[in-house]
C-alpha cells in the first residue's frame, strides 16, 4: 500500500483495482470501493465521496492500518477529481467551441425570419432536443414566430399568454422554466396538454429572451424521450438564449436601418419628384399669369394647359355649358348638373379618369374645369393633372373675373345710360341716346318701359336668415336674369335701384306686353321661391325721346298695380280713368288722356266732314239710347248705330262696356272744357 501511494496511476480505473487489492491484504478479505455514498452495515473510512468498506466479519484493523486505508481513500480521491477535472475541462473546451460556432452563425445573419430560424435550429442541436420554437412577443402574449422539429402545424402557431404553458410561466416570472413530465406536470397550465400528447412530448426547457427592461420573447425546447434537462442545459439555454436576444436585437437594428436607408432614398426620390413637380407647375402658372394679364381669355388658357400637361381640357359654365376646350373631343360639349355640392362629385357623361375643379368668383361657383388625361397617360401625368387643377381653375376665375370687371363697367355705364334717358335733363338725355349708341345699343321704335318692384326681398332674407351679401346677390341674379334672356322679345336697357328694377323693351303690343311681363314674374320666382314682385308698363312711344313719358306712365301703372292688386301687372293703356287719378296731374297726362280717346274721332271730323264727336256727345245725353240720341240728331237710327260702330273702330271703345263708356264721357267732357 505504501508503495502504491506514492505512484502516478495512468487512470482512475486502474487505481481502483490497485486500492481495492492492496486493501484487501490489509484488512484479510475483501473491500470494495464507492465514489458516491458508503453502504450501510460494514465497515468503512472515506474521504468526501471516496469510500473503502469491508464485512464487519474480518478481522479488526489497527490503527496504523486504519490509517493507511484513510490515506488509500484520499489518494484515490484525488484520481478521481482529476480525471473529473481533466473530463470537465474536454467538455467545457468543446461546449466553448460549439458555443462560438453558434454565435458566430447568429451574429452573421441579419434578415430577422433567417435569424430565428437559425436560433431555433443551432438550439434544437445544442440542448440535443426534439423541438425548438422561437416566441416573440406581441402586446399580452408570445407568438411562435419560428419552429422546428414539430409534426404538428398547430405548434407553429402557438400563441400563450402569462401563465400559460411552459412559455407562458416565463412570460409570468421573468426566470427560465423546466418540466420533466409535461403531461402529469402539475405545476403548470393545462391548456396545451392536448397538443403536447399530439407532439408526444415529454420534457421541456423555456428561457426568457430579454434586454435590459424589455422581455422579448421565449425560447423553448422539447424532447419526446423520457430525459431531465440538467442544470448545465439550463446554463448553456440561457447563454444561448442572450446571445440570440443580442443576435435579435441587431438583426432588428439592421432591419431599421435598412428601412431607415430605404425611406431616406424614397424620401429623396418623391422630394425630387416633388420638386419636378413644383417646377412644372410654376412654368404653367407663370404662362397662366401671363395669359390672364395679356387678355388672352378662356380659350388661351385652355390651349396652354392643353399643351404644357399633354391632356384635354373643357371649361364650362354654372349651367354646364362648354365655353372653352382644347386638346382633343373627349369632354363633352355640355355637363349635367350636379346631384350636390361636392368638389370632386362625379358627373354622368365624363370618364372616371377626368378631374373637375371648381370655379369661383365673386363668391359664386360659375363653372368648372374639366381635365382629362391622355391616353397612356402615368401616375406622374395624372399626378400633375391633381397639383394644377387648383391653378387652372384660378386662372379661369381670373379671366372670367376680368370680363366680368368689364361687363359690370359696361352694366354700370349702360344704367347711368337709362336713367339719364328716363330722368335725365334734355342735354343729358342727348348725351345718353348718343353713348347708347356706341355701346351697340340700338334704340329702335315702339318703345315701352317696364318698371317693377320686388315686393318682399327683406321678409324673404329675415325668413331665410340671409345677409346683406345674399339678398344683395338676389336682387342682381334678378336683373342678370332680365338681362341674359334668350327667348322672347329682346330688353334694350335693364337697371335696378334698390327693390325697383327698370326695363326698356321695343316693338311689343299690349297681348306681347303682358306677355313678357308674366315671364318675367315667373323667373323672378325661380331666383327665389316665394318672391313677389309689381310691374306697370307704359305706352308704346316712337323713340328714345319720349322715354321720360314712358317712365311716368310705367310708375303711374306700377302704382296701380300695387293698389288694386290683379294679376301683378298693369298697361297705361288699360288704366282708363285710373291713371288721372294716380297720375302727377300735369297737363301732358291729361292731354294725352284725351288724345287717346277722341283724337281719332276728331281727325275723322276733320278729314271727312263727319260728326262722330257730335254723335257721340248726343249718346251720353240721351242717356245711352240710341232711338233717343237719333231723333235729337234727326237721323235714323241705323245711321246712328252705324256711326256707333264706326267710333268702336277708330278708338277700340265697347261702348256696352261701363268702363269704356266711362272713358269716352270724362274724355269728351274734357275736350269741351279745353275749348275744342
């Protein structure tokens, strides 16, 4: 024994034998040695796990022997521990090499998908496993988002929230987790018992994946042989599991770079796009400005954008129709109107491609603009079809604005004409038919005024909640509409002072007069429902000279109009003895009252030496009987009755009509009061 204590055994198995032979001889029968425990029921000395026991039937060892078997277990504990030691060295040289192989491999990719595949596979080979999966997390749970190894596709898409599951307990505590029987394993949740006897697992590993203040996920692993996941597994999981979260981590850091770089180059190309863009759009506007300034009008600015952005173009009025286009047919020549206000309402009759932009001025939308693409046109085409449309439709304005500041010049200079015709002294009487007519308009013969009044504008505008901006507005839309006018008799002149609205017509009879009197009514009322509006109208006059009658005469059947109500107009000529009674009173009014009733009887007299005045006088004083009015004039009463017949010619008198009689009566009297 002495001598065996002082060699250098090649290994641990052999020392054994040696120890177990030499102390046999020292105790006289046989020993045996165990590295772990000493057995009950013998004899024994040890050191730490090393034990020599023998029977207890062998003879009694002595002190110096007992001793030397004590040394015998110390050096056979120092075998042992440096075989141990040299074994765990080997394997910590080779789990070191695995290790840097494997984060060398995570370290070098840097797609995320790639690199949780490549985590759970180098895993899976590591922990010398069956499954591997990789969860991410998402909000309250992990989602598996990479696996391998699994038979079932529901493992694939695994989704654990706290507390459930292996995963789901490391989502809870923060701290790695192991079970040994997942199927009898009582310490965690039963929700994925099923899947793991599909899986036929048995055993499984789940570390966190973490960074300082953020839990990133899970890495799990499973084995479907009965196995214990020892603590060097843990040890070595979790050293994999921070490598991986680092891997993550950069792979993700790549990931946003990347996406950084690609949004920084988008970003320039749109800004580059943008300032192209910018720049076309510039050079259009400026040729706008250009053409606007110039007085080139819708058709120049239609041409222009026409050919700067390769499209068609139509721009239409408030009623839908063309008043300018180039570029191609492809716009029709009239627009529906819209079904509502909208901006970009779609309208029937225009391709789904065309843009419409509105047109305003003056606070009202007059129209629209209509751009189309051409055929085979880009995104970039359409694109800057979308940033001009603002520009054409100002440039349309603006024109429009510019010819509506030289019709309202025009509207301006051709009321100042008509009041100046109507009440203006005689020189500026002159002066107006002479402006009149180098503005083209043509005063011709059988001139009639038309004077109106718009009865409830401000009744309307309380109800309606309107400002004055708006009632304003009604009253022009009202005379806009006298003016523009297409169909019937034509209005040479048109004004409007406050709520009283002025017109002179030509060449119309009474029937015509009326006519056009109850036409305009009726488009007064399309301007604004619920508008009432009085209108006189005056005799027909020769020419401009004698406008200012017609306007005293207008007023004085307006006046009747707005006393005696009817059907909203009134002619001077029908007013009978009404119009002395509303009239001024001057002599030219009354003469003319008389004029109009005997001035053919009288010129009758005179040409052909007749006595229809006469016969007329004798009429009334008989009472209007004719048997009685022929024998004060001594002839038969069929002469009488066809003198009779021959005044209803001459003057349109019915004298079977009270208010004819009535008119005749007061105009003969009066002619004998002036001594004729």
């Amino acid at each position: 024994m002495q001598h065996l204590l002082t060699t250098v055994p090649d290994d641990p198995a052999s020392a054994l034998e040696d120890v177990e032979r030499a102390a046999a001889e020292i105790v006289g029968g046989p020993v045996w040695v165990t590295l772990d425990h000493a057995p009950t029921g013998v004899r024994t000395v040890h050191s730490g796990p090393v034990a020599l026991s023998w029977s207890i039937e062998c003879p009694r060892v002595t002190p110096e022997q007992r001793l030397r078997l004590e040394q015998a277990c110390v050096w056979l504990r120092l075998v042992v521990e440096r075989d141990q030691a040299a074994t765990h060295l080997d394997d910590a040289a080779a789990e070191t090499a695995i290790v840097t192989d494997v984060v060398e491999a995570l370290l070098s990719v840097h797609d995320v998908d790639q690199l949780l595949l490549s985590i759970a596979d180098r895993t899976l080979g590591l922990l010398d496993a069956d499954i591997c999966g990789v969860l991410l997390r998402e909000g309250d749970e992990v989602r598996m988002r990479s696996c391998v190894g699994h038979r079932v596709i529901d493992t694939a898409r695994l989704r654990m929230r706290r507390g459930q599951g292996v995963a789901g307990l490391v989502f809870e505590t923060g701290r790695p987790a192991k079970v040994d029987r997942y199927v009898e394993d009582r310490t965690i949740s039963r929700d994925f018992v099923g899947l793991a006897e599909r899986e036929q697992t048995e055993s499984a590993l789940a570390v966190p994946l973490e960074l300082p203040g953020e839990f990133l996920g899970v890495l799990e692993v499973w084995r479907r042989r009965p196995s214990v996941f020892s603590e060097q597994d843990v040890r070595r999981m979790v050293t994999l599991a921070n490598f991986a979260t680092i891997a993550l981590r950069s792979a993700r850091l790549h990931d946003e770079q990347v996406r950084a770089n690609a949004d920084l180059e988008s970003a320039h190309a749109a800004l580059e796009h943008q300032v192209s863009v910018l720049g076309r759009t510039a050079e259009l506007q400026q040729a706008l400005l250009t053409t606007v300034l110039d007085g080139g009008g819708l058709p120049a600015v239609a041409r222009h954008v026409a050919g700067h952005l390769r499209c068609q173009v139509g721009i239409y009025d408030a009623a839908g129709t063309r008043l300018a286009g180039h570029g191609g047919d492809g716009l029709p020549d009239t627009l529906p109107p819209r079904s509502r206000p909208a901006r970009t309402v779609r309208r029937a009759g225009l391709p789904a491609e065309a843009r419409i932009q509105p047109v305003h001025a003056d606070g009202d939308e007059i129209g629209c603009v209509c751009l189309l693409p051409a055929e085979g046109a880009d995104g970039s085409g359409e694109e800057m079809l979308d940033a001009v449309a603002g520009q054409v439709a100002m440039a349309c304005s603006l024109t429009l604005l510019r010819e509506r500041a030289a019709s309202r010049a025009r509207r301006e200079a051709l009321n100042e004409v008509l009041w100046d015709l109507l009440q203006g002294p005689p020189e500026h009487r002159a002066a107006a038919r002479a402006r009149a007519q180098q503005m083209g308009v043509a005063l011709g013969s059988r001139l009639r005024v038309l004077y109106g009044r718009l009865e409830n504008v401000e009744d309307l505008a309380d109800a309606h909640g309107w400002d004055t901006s708006r009632t304003d507005r009604l009253r022009r839309d009202v005379v806009r509409g006298l003016r523009d006018r297409e169909d019937g008799p034509r209005l040479a002149l048109v004004g409007l002072r406050g709520d009283l609205v002025v017109a002179v017509a030509e060449s119309l009879d009474a029937a015509a007069a009326k006519s056009l009197v109850h036409d305009i009514v009726a488009s007064t009322r399309g301007e604004a429902p619920g508008l009432r509006s009085s209108w006189g109208v005056s005799r027909p006059h020769d020419d401009a000279e004698g406008l200012p009658s017609a306007f005293n005469e207008a007023r004085t059947a307006l006046s009747a109009s707005q006393r005696l109500g009817g059907d909203n107009v009134f002619l001077y000529e029908e007013l009978g003895v009404v119009r002395l009674l509303l009239g001024s009173g001057s002599d030219p009014d009354l003469q003319t009252f008389i004029e109009d009733v005997t001035g053919p009887l009288v010129a009758y007299d005179r040409d052909n030496d007749g006595a229809l005045v006469r016969t007329l006088r004798a009429f009334f004083d008989a009472d209007c009987s004719q048997r009685a009015a022929a024998e004060k004039l001594f002839v038969h009463h069929k002469t009488l009755r066809y003198r009779l017949e021959r005044i209803k010619q001459l003057t349109g008198l019915d004298l079977s009509r009270h208010d004819d009689r009535m008119r005749a009566d007061v105009a003969l009297r009066l002619l004998q009061l002036n001594g004729e």
